[in-house]
C-alpha cells in the first residue's frame, strides 16, 4: 500500500493494514520520510515483479508438462541457465511458484497487489511447507483475510 508523506497522522505514522499504526521515526524530516516512501514503494514494486515472474515460470512449466512430462527436476536444469541461477534456485523457484498455485492462491494475489512483500512471503511459504492444503488455508486466512488484503478487523 504506498502512501505518502500527506498519508501519515500527525505523529507521523504511517497508517498499516495489517495493525496499528508503525512508526517510521519520529525523528525524520520530510526527505528522509520521502526516501522511505520510495523504499515502500521500491518493496511494493519488487512483490509485483516476483508476482509476475511466477505467473510466466507457472505458465512455461505448463507448456513443458504438455509437451515432455511433468518432471520438475527436468524443468529446473533447463529454468536455470535462463535465468541465470542455480539448479537449486531455479527448483526452489518452481517449487515456490508451483505452491502459491496450488496451496497458496491468497499470498499469490496478495503478492501481484503488492500488498505482501517478498520477505514476508519467503517466510510464509517457509514455514507452510510440508503443511496440509487445509493448514495453508487456515494461515492464509488469519494473515491475509479471504481477499489478501488483510485479515478481517484489521
């Protein structure tokens, strides 16, 4: 949720979606809050670029399973010179876009709104692995409400 300088109440913090109030600092100017808006900006950006990737990793990896199998090791050797990562990375990266698609659809709309951020995303898919479709519905749920925008309250 980008916000401005104008956004923040007279204490100067930022208004959340997901809690009260955080405070940026107390003790910044106007530039200096600026710069952190254009960070927020810069970490809203990078979801949706992430968000995006996915989307085009997801659909290859459709188009390789029509024309080959599904074999995910398979797709990872050819994904990772592409992208210029590791085998590893590459697999990690099928693996965590094959995942939002399937047991995580709420963090993946979240993430294309830029709403949750790459970091809190890493953790969510982290800690959800291995969990049951039910279990990784039920997380969603409580941290990103139905919509992925926030859980219900907040």
């Amino acid at each position: 949720m980008p916000t401005s300088i104008d956004a923040r109440d007279a204490s100067g913090f930022l208004p959340s979606r997901f809690g009260p109030a955080v405070g940026v600092s107390l003790f910044s100017g106007r530039a200096q809050n600026a710069r952190l808006d254009a960070l927020e900006r810069m970490q809203a950006a990078r979801a949706r670029a992430y968000a995006a990737e996915v989307e085009v990793v997801l659909d290859w990896f459709a188009l390789v399973v029509a024309d080959q199998g599904s074999d995910p090791d398979l797709a990872a050797m050819e994904l990772a010179p592409v992208l210029r990562l590791g085998q590893g990375r590459a697999s990690a990266l099928l693996g965590d876009a094959l995942r939002l698609q399937g047991e995580l659809p709420v963090l993946r709309a979240a993430l294309a709104a830029g709403v949750v951020w790459c970091p809190q995303a890493a953790v969510l898919l982290a800690e959800t692995a291995g969990c049951s479709p039910a279990v990784c519905a039920a997380v969603q749920a409580r941290l990103l409400g139905a919509d992925g925008t926030g859980p219900a309250g907040a």
